[in-house]
C-alpha cells in the first residue's frame, strides 16, 4: 500500500502548502491595495480575491479529514494509556482490539452516513446528468457563496476523509492482532536520517568532530595547541 501513502503525503502536503500560498496572497493584496502607488494601486483593486477565505477553509477541511487518517497511521493520535499499559499483556491486547474495533465501526458509520448525505445533497443529480439519466425528481444542490462550486463537491472530504480513517483502523488492528505491534511516532526521528544519527554517542568528543559545528580546542597565537614555555 505504499502508493495509498505516498498519495495521502502528498495529498496532505499540497493542501497546507496551496492554503498557506493562498492566505499569504490575499493578505499581501488586501494591505498593497490600500498603498497610494499610481498605476499599481488600480491594478491591484480589479484583482478580486474574495473566494480566497472560502477555498482555504474547504482545503483546511479536505486537509484536516485527511490527516486524521494519516494519523491513525502512524499513531500520532493523542490518547491516555496510562491504565492500559498498566494492564497484563493479554488483557491489553484485548482492550486495544476493542479500542480499535470502535474505531473503525464509528469511522464506517461516519463515512456511510457523509456518503448518503452527499449522493442526496447534489452527487445523484451530477452521476444522472453525466449518463444521461431524467434528472426531473432529483435535486440538483447548493453551490458555495464565492467559489459557487456544488457543495457535495466540498462535502465529499467526509466520506472519503473519514473512509480512509476506517481502513486505517482495520490495517492497524490487523497488523497488531498479527505481530502485536502498533504504530509508534518518534518526536526525535528526522526523516532523512538514519536512527543512529539522531544522538552522539555516549563517548563522544565534539573537540574530535572534524567539522566547523563544533567548538575546537583553545590554541595560542602560534597556532599551537600546547602553549610554548
């Protein structure tokens, strides 16, 4: 399944980036368009960036739903385990297949109540369309207020989002049921970099690192390390 990770990586990435891009452009405009530049100023008011508050919420949205299943993931979830790692292996396992199961049964129900939702809210009026099917008895949807996209378009992050949620429950769950092992977040790994490159070594001596970041031992004007009598 690493086709379905590197597309939920990406997928997230280009949300945050896109929206990033877009908050700073439309404050950057909206603060240059009140400078008295001639010429420029003119240009800057026929630019309407109005949709841009819009399309950043619906991609914080797309992103947020998203991420909730990159979490489950890579356990980076915040949960209280303190009693559970406390329990007897057996009796652990148990309750984190249970914990796991409830996940995965309220993601499903989640996920099928949001796709109901959205064939009725305007999806079953588009697939008609598309196949040319009467589309007399079947509402055709709202449209947002700026971008004036179909809502069930924006509304598709809840099935989807929280679809992926539920496979990633089942995954996790078959993977400790199978190994007993569950996904772990190390705060101190830095992707790039090999695990044993995340510390020094006990013994190690920066005065030794033959590299410009770390400090070296005091030498005399000579440049001799051992001072001259």
């Amino acid at each position: 399944m690493q086709w379905l990770n590197r597309l939920e990586e990406w997928l997230i990435g280009t949300l945050m980036a896109g929206a990033t891009l877009i908050v700073f452009v439309a404050v950057l405009h909206r603060y240059a368009a009140g400078w008295p530049i001639p010429g420029v100023q003119d240009w800057l008011l026929t630019l309407n960036l109005g949709w841009a508050q819009e399309l950043t919420i619906i991609m914080f949205v797309w992103m947020a739903k998203f991420g909730a299943a990159y979490g489950v993931r890579t356990g980076i979830h915040v949960g209280v385990d303190v009693l559970i790692n406390r329990l007897p292996p057996a009796t652990r396992a148990k309750f984190i297949i249970i914990g796991l199961s409830g996940g995965a049964l309220f993601t499903a129900v989640v996920a099928w109540l949001g796709a109901t939702f959205v064939w009725d809210n305007g999806a079953h009026h588009f697939v008609a369309q598309q196949f040319g099917w009467p589309v007399d008895d079947i509402p055709e949807g709202p449209t947002t207020p700026d971008l004036e996209w179909p809502t069930w378009m924006v509304y598709s992050a809840i099935p989807l989002g929280t679809g992926l949620m539920c496979f990633r429950f089942v995954q996790v769950l078959v993977t400790f049921m199978r190994s007993g092992e569950l996904p772990h977040h190390d705060h101190g790994h830095v992707d790039g970099l090999p695990d044993e490159a995340q510390a020094p070594p006990v013994d190690f001596n920066p005065f030794a690192a033959d590299d410009d970041l770390h400090p070296r031992p005091p030498v005399d004007r000579l440049g001799s390390k051992d001072k001259q009598p």
